[in-house]
C-alpha cells in the first residue's frame, strides 16, 4: 500500500488484477482476429500472412509476450491481440468492415478509443461525444467533466440518444457512457489543466 501511494502522486490508487485464461482460443475470436488483419492488408496492400508477421511482431515489441500461434493460442493472448489490432486500427484509421463493427463487444477501453479517436460507438461513423448525465444549466467550460459520463455518437444516434431514455438507449444498442481519464480530458480539449487544478482545490475548500 505504501507503494501504491507513492505511485499514485497523491491521486486515489488504484491496481489491476489480471487473471490468464489458459483455455484455448475460441473459433469466434480466430474468426475476428483474421477479419481485422484483413482489413489491415486491404488498407495497407501487404498480403494477409505479412500483415500478420507484422502486427505480431509489433505486438511482441510491445508488450514482450512471446511467440504465439493462432492455431492453439489461449483466450487471454487471443483477447489481448485482439484488442492490440483494434488500437492499431484507431490509430492509423484503417476502417472497420460493418459487420465486424456490429459483432466487437463494447466495453471501457473500446469506448475509449472511439472517443479519443472520434468514432460512433455504435456504426463507426465520424462522431461527436454525448454526455450521458444531463448537464443541467450547467455552463460546458464552467463543469467538471471528470463527474460525468461520456458516449461518442454519430449525428443519427446522436439525436437518437437525445430524445429517448438513457437506460433505453443502452439497453437498445448495449453500450454505456464511461468517465473519460483527466489527461485523455486535456488531450482532447474538453478540459484545461487549469480547470481541473481549480476544481480540485474548490473540492479541498469544500471538504469533499
């Protein structure tokens, strides 16, 4: 705990379990792991198995996992690459086919990079980001968005989102707004250091 603190430069610490499933590598991960190196060698012109050589190797360099095969690999390196491919994806804008688009299951660290890279959540489509909790009177630069919650959403579903129930349109598109972390804040201009500098000593102040 004493690390923890130290680490955490005075903010809440917080750490991370991670548990390896060792069972092996289902055919419906396969199957979205070779459609997104698809999508990666159209966008790129190498050949498929190159574009794989490659994305692995990247992904070796990366996280120094060793050498994995697609064939008998287990769920935990397939979910991990898998979501490596998807952040390279974000990264360069190499666009997502439709279909697999729908079959990605939407979770915080994809909603992240939807929001940091300006994607719907939804379809894929450029997108602008909702605030799931309602503003209120609330001025936009006068508002502590660490407090709330976040969807990117293409205009269509955008509007959509707008005129119906929030818990409905989750329940609908099984998607969830997520707080966005204060750097990622600042990076995208939604707040200033100086913002979140005046809001932390208003809350000292406060004693909350």
């Amino acid at each position: 705990m004493d690390q923890l603190q130290r680490f955490a430069n005075g903010k809440q610490p917080t750490a991370e379990l991670t548990i390896q499933d060792e069972r092996m590598i289902s055919p419906d991960q396969r199957k979205k792991i070779f459609a997104l190196i698809h999508d990666v060698s159209q966008f790129t012109g190498y050949d498929e198995r190159d574009a794989e050589m490659v994305l692995k190797y990247r992904y070796y360099a990366k996280t120094g996992a060793d050498s994995f095969s697609m064939s008998n690999c287990d769920v935990t390196t397939a979910n991990q690459f898998l979501t490596f491919i998807l952040d390279f994806c974000f990264e360069w804008d190499i666009p997502f086919r439709t279909k697999l688009w729908d079959s990605i299951i939407v979770d915080y660290h994809l909603t992240l990079q939807c929001i940091i890279h300006r994607k719907c959540v939804i379809c894929g489509k450029h997108a602008d980001l909702h605030h799931v909790d309602v503003l209120g009177n609330r001025k936009r630069n006068f508002t502590d968005h660490r407090k709330f919650r976040f969807l990117p959403l293409c205009r269509i579903h955008h509007q959509e989102a707008e005129n119906i129930p929030a818990l409905e349109f989750a329940q609908k598109y099984q998607v969830r707004g997520i707080k966005i972390p204060e750097d990622d804040l600042v990076m995208l201009g939604i707040m200033t250091r100086k913002q979140i500098i005046y809001w932390n000593k208003r809350y000292e102040m406060e004693g909350s």
